[in-house]
C-alpha cells in the first residue's frame, strides 16, 4: 500500500470512529442523517406485512428477547 493509500485509510477510520456503525453507500459510511433513508430504502422494504401490522412489543416481551430476569441479566 503506498503512502496515499495509508492516509486514505486512516482518515476512514476516524470518520467511522466519528460517525459510528452506519449504513455504508459506495463504500464509505455515512452518518446519522442517512440512516433514516436507508432504513426506508433498504430495510423496511424487507419486513413481511404480516410484521408491520402488530401491536408494539410490551416491556415484558423486550426484556424476555433481550434475557433480562428479576435481577437483571
């Protein structure tokens, strides 16, 4: 890898340390500002209708999927 490229690198690396995880476009990530177009783009095209119709999960059910118990993990 030559000089430029080691530059090129880190200076992606920061921008993604910066930005955090995120949807990645034409290989570079992007921010906070995309992510709502590429959830509508990109994800929610993908959710079965028979998904989108239900009621919210309740406390109960979020703690149970994520292993929460009476005290905690």
């Amino acid at each position: 890898m030559n000089e430029r490229g080691e530059m090129e690198a880190v200076r992606e690396g920061l921008l993604e340390r910066r930005n955090g995880p995120g949807p990645r476009f034409e290989g570079r990530s992007r921010g906070p500002a995309d992510m709502g177009k590429w959830l509508e783009t990109e994800i929610w095209p993908q959710i079965p209708d028979e998904l989108l119709d239900r009621e919210p999960m309740t406390k109960a059910e979020v703690e149970e999927i994520l292993g929460f118990g009476p005290h905690g993990y």
